[in-house]
C-alpha cells in the first residue's frame, strides 16, 4: 500500500467531487438548435409587419 493509495470508499468521495466540480459541458447541437429558434423568430417577426 502506498502512503496516499485510496480505499474504496475513498475513491467514490473524490469520483464525486470532481463530477460535482467539473465545469458545465457546453453542447454546442444545444446551442445551435437555441440560436436557430430565436432567427426563425425574428425572421417571422419581420414577415408579419
């Protein structure tokens, strides 16, 4: 056993850290899909006027 080897328990506190600490996965299908909504909007904004 090394000096800073984890049991198991161990390994799932620090496992559940970093999923709570990563940063916000960007999906970009998301953001297209969500820029795509609001021209289509605007677009039919402009018709209608």
């Amino acid at each position: 056993m090394g000096k800073y080897q984890l049991d198991t328990k161990g390994k799932q506190a620090v496992t559940k850290y970093h999923e709570k600490h990563k940063p916000a996965k960007f999906d970009k299908k998301q953001q297209l899909e969500k820029i795509r909504v609001e021209y289509l909007k605007k677009k039919q904004e402009q018709t209608d006027k």
